[in-house]
C-alpha cells in the first residue's frame, strides 16, 4: 500500500485567496483525520470522519475551514479566504477499526500564507 | 478534557547512551498510549504503543512503561543511534475519543 497520500506538497499562496487540500487514506480505512502542526500549538485535531460522516469538527478554527469527504478514497480541506495565521503543516491521517486505530500519517502540505 | 504533558521539549545524548522522555496525562479514563516519531519534512510515524492493561511494551531497542496511579508513561530508546535523531510526541486517548499529543521532544544523537 502506498500509504496516506498528501497533496499538495507545498502551497504558497496569498491572503484572501481559496486553498485546498487534498488526501487519500489508507484503502480499506474507514477514519480519516485533518491535523494542523503548527511550533507554538504541535499537534491540533481539526477534524475526523467514520465512514466519510464528520463526527467531531470541534476543532475547526473557524467558519473559514471547512472539510468534507465524498467517498471513502478522497477527503478535502478547504480555507477561504485563506490567512497569513493558517501557515502550518497540515496532515491527514487515515486509521482503522480493525487494526486497533492506530493511525497512519500523510506527508503532509506545508501551507504558506502571504 | 485530555491535557498531556511532555517532557524534556529536547534531548541530546552521545550516541549509544540511551534515552528517556516522559508523559502525564489527565483523563483517568484514557486507556491507549500511542509514541509517533517525526522526522524532518515527514508524517508522525507510530514506533509503539501501550494499552492500560499492560505495565510495559518493548520492541528491540525501544519499551514504553505504563503506570496508571500516577498517570504518566514513558518512552525509553537504548543503545541510540543518529538515525533515532527525530522529534517523538507521546498521545492519549480514551476509549472512542480523540487522540490527545503532547508537545513534543527533539532528541538529538550526537556521534
């Protein structure tokens, strides 16, 4: 398996524009969740998906984020208009019921925002 | 909710010496006690996890220890090498909740 596939790599962009990211989980993975890695915060839960239904998107920065996930291979993270404070990694993680949930990171899209 | 709390933020050690990071958690509930390793320009990747019914875990050069009265847990490497040079987050979780991080522990193995 190829893993949790992340993209953008990298995206620079400027304030007030649209950003979207992308990511495709583990095949056969039935959680998907949206991490923001920032120094001053690490490791923020953005929100996770159960068999591509939102379950818990508490943390959610704001009404400028949103996440949606059409079928089980593809998920977005969507920010507009897009902030200089957004600037993080972002990652996806994919995880599974059936191997104990233990979860499998992306690459990660280091997000600039000028 | 879960707070967890990491420490040393960075660790440097000579190489084969070995190396230990430690966690609290808050949540008495939390039962899953995962340790990701990332390295630069990559995901967390997980190197070893414990569940509350178990003490202790080890894996070849890596163990973690558990004690649940106290609430803290930790991550201990032996005989280090560079390539364990990498950023380790420690995690908790209750069951069906979210997975807690703490802050993070750069070590770094000096040759």
């Amino acid at each position: 398996d190829a893993g949790v596939i992340q993209s953008p790599r990298h995206e620079v962009t400027e304030m007030g524009q649209e950003v979207t990211l992308r990511c495709k989980p583990i095949s056969g993975h039935d959680y998907l969740f949206w991490y923001r890695q920032t120094m001053m915060r690490g490791l923020e839960l953005l929100i996770y998906f159960n068999n591509n239904v939102p379950i818990d998107d508490s943390g959610m920065p704001e009404d400028r984020f949103s996440a949606k996930m059409p079928n089980a291979s593809f998920s977005t993270l969507k920010i507009q208009p897009s902030e200089p404070r957004d600037s993080a990694v972002y990652f996806c993680a994919s995880s599974s019921t059936v191997t104990n949930e233990k979860l499998f990171f992306g690459s990660g899209t280091q997000l600039s925002v000028l | 909710g879960e707070n967890v709390e990491q420490h040393p933020s960075t660790l440097s050690v000579q190489e084969g010496d070995s190396a230990v990071i430690k966690c609290t958690y808050s949540d008495s509930a939390s039962n899953y006690f995962p340790w990701y390793k990332q390295e630069l320009g990559k995901g967390p990747q997980l190197i070893i996890d414990i569940r509350s019914n178990v003490g202790e875990k080890k894996d070849q050069r890596i163990a973690v220890t558990l004690n649940k009265t106290a609430k803290h847990f930790s991550l201990h490497i032996t005989e280090t090498q560079p390539e364990d040079s990498a950023v380790y987050f420690c995690a908790a979780r209750r069951q069906g909740g979210k997975l807690i991080f703490g802050q993070g522990t750069e070590l770094s193995v000096k040759p």
